[in-house]
C-alpha cells in the first residue's frame, strides 16, 4: 500500500507504558515499509516548565531528545504540564492537552492521508480511529503494555511494539533473527500433553506481515520449536497458546534446526 502516511505518537504515554527507548528511526521505517512517503510524523510531549527551570537533568535530556527527533524528520509539539489541587483531597493533579491536541491533528490531518500509525495507551482514541477510518484511511495502532482491547480491535492492524524488530533495545550480541540472537514473539502453538509448541517472530518489515504462515516464501515471520522446559520457571504454561503474550527467547541451532531457548515473559495484558 503505497501513498502517505502519518505517524502520532504520545511520548510521555508510550515510555510510561512499556516503550521506554523506542527507536524513531525504525519506527519510520516500520511505519513506511510498504512504500509509502512520511507526509506528517508527529511526536507530542508533556512539558514540565517549572521543572526544567529547576532540574538541569530534565531540561537537558528533554532537549537532546527533540534533538533526536529533527534528526529524523518528526516535529515535536510540546504541550505544558499543568497542576491542579483537589479541593477534597487536596492532592496536586496533573495533566496536559496532549491528548485532546493529538486527537484534534489526527482527524483534521487524515484528510490527507492514506495510512496512519498511533502509538498510544489511551482507550479514548477508539472513536478517533473509527472517526479516521469512516475518512477511508488505513489505521494501525502500535502498543505495549496495558493495551485497550476496544482499541486493538478498532484498528485496521495492531501489532505489539516488542514484535518490531529493532524497535526497542534488546541485549543481544547479534542481529535480531540470526543464529544466537535474542527476539520476541508469540506462542501461537502448543500441545500440552506433548509438552512443546511454537513460537512465531517477525524477520522483516515489509507489505506481507498479514502473511504469518512461515511456510510461505513471501511471509516475514519465522517458526521456532519450544520445549515446555524452556519456559521461565513460575510461568504458567496454561495460558498458552495465546498472541497476547509477548515472550523473548534466544534462537539456538541443534540437529533439529532453530528451537528457542531460554523463554522469559515480557509483556502480558
């Protein structure tokens, strides 16, 4: 699908909720893997004024990150962070119109678009998404942890951002998908009287992700055996199989081919 794309990101949301070191630069690509031009990439973050006055650290760091961003071609849009005092509870509250200003430019923005991503939490997008799409516009929803399922399914796609390889850091001393790598994927398969199933990862980013049969050529995905005594030791093998999951593994070459190893549990609903 080729033609323009917009990409949305609420920062502070994002690294709040599981996506702390996302790479931008992969996200473009991801977000323009089947050909289409970034005509809008938009980050917003909440800016603590007041703070930055006071905490070189945060103003420095808050700099060099909208630094990044230019680097790559997004316009950061700062928002201020405002504090309110509950007359009850005299707790100090505080929010910000990153969301209602990112909802604002997404449906206005749409206009021109054919493809958009999102990157946010908030359950409160579903009727922007359902707004965007009655436009004729192709949404995909990037998430981490804590992912509203009204929202995952009101997307055209939604995918975990731990499935992107890239996206986020991993330890690992080689490429994601190569032999002795450490990725992510989901157990779509698994037998419990046997005692094994079947991991699935992401290889590549291109057009065909709707293809996750790795026995195709064109899929990008790829297929690992599991051994149940691969799994962390207080994880519960009865919720699987299950695409909710999100589990990182180390790929090992035996006399059978690639298996996993070393399975841990990263990300659950």
């Amino acid at each position: 699908m080729k033609g323009k794309v917009g990409i949305y990101v609420d920062a502070v949301n994002v690294t709040m909720n599981g996506g702390f070191g996302l790479r931008y630069d992969i996200l473009r690509k991801f977000a323009c893997r089947d050909g289409a031009l970034p005509a809008r990439m938009n980050v917003y973050l909440a800016y603590d004024k007041d703070r930055a006055e006071e905490d070189e650290s945060y103003r420095n760091k808050t700099a060099r990150f909208s630094e990044v961003l230019r680097d790559f071609e997004y316009k950061v849009i700062e928002r201020p962070v405002q504090y309110y005092e509950d007359e009850e509870t005299e707790e100090v509250i505080t929010q910000s119109t990153v969301d209602m200003d990112m909802a604002v430019d997404v449906v206005m923005q749409a206009n021109h678009l054919d493809k958009l991503i999102l990157l946010t939490n908030n359950a409160s997008y579903e009727s922007v998404v359902n707004a965007v799409q009655d436009k004729g516009v192709r949404v995909e929803v990037i998430g981490f942890d804590d992912m509203s399922e009204n929202l995952k399914k009101a997307a055209d796609m939604y995918i975990s951002g731990y499935l992107i390889p890239g996206l986020l850091p991993i330890e690992s001393p080689y490429a994601w998908g190569k032999k002795g790598s450490r990725v992510r994927g989901v157990c779509y398969d698994f037998s419990h009287n046997d005692g094994y199933g079947f991991l699935r990862f992401l290889v590549k980013m291109d057009e065909n992700l709707w293809i996750t049969d790795s026995r195709f050529e064109e899929s990008p995905y790829n297929t690992v055996f599991a051994h149940i005594s691969q799994f962390e030791d207080n994880f519960d093998t009865s919720f699987l199989p299950s695409r909710d999951l999100i589990f990182e593994f180390d790929l090992v070459e035996n006399d059978k081919g690639l298996v996993a190893e070393d399975i841990v549990l990263v990300s659950a609903p």
